[in-house]
C-alpha cells in the first residue's frame, strides 16, 4: 500500500523529539533499574505503571525507534 503523501517538516520535527525522549529516557530508565545509575530524565518514570519498570522502559526504547524510523521515512 504505496501512499504518495509526504509528511510535513514540523511533524517529522516533532517526531524526532517524541523518538528521542522516549530513546534516551527508556535507556536511562533500564539502566537505573538495573545498575542503580542516576536517572537522566527522571519525568519518564511517570509514564510507567509501578511494578512493571523493566519491561515498560523496553517499550519506550521499541516505541522511540518505531516514532524515529516513521520520521525518517522517504517518501516513494
């Protein structure tokens, strides 16, 4: 399903910063949880359910390489 619409630079922009917040905040999350290093962005942790860190920071990381590759993609 070839679609033809190319996404506009604002959006693409926003899209950058959403992949990488979620990157880099999901990175530091897992890597607080499991070596007890300082949180880089300590705000994500609010976006996780309590209980279920590891596995919802590894959907941040998955979620900000999906958002950035969308943002990256080249139209046909």
């Amino acid at each position: 399903m070839a679609s033809s619409s190319r996404l506009p630079d604002s959006l693409k922009g926003l899209l950058g910063l959403l992949a990488f917040v979620l990157v880099v905040g999901g990175a530091s999350g897992l890597l607080h949880e499991w070596f007890g290093f300082i949180r880089f962005m300590g705000f994500v942790r609010f976006l996780v359910p309590e209980g279920h860190e590891v596995p919802g920071y590894a959907v941040m990381v998955a979620l900000g390489c999906a958002a950035g590759a969308l943002g990256h993609r080249k139209a046909d």
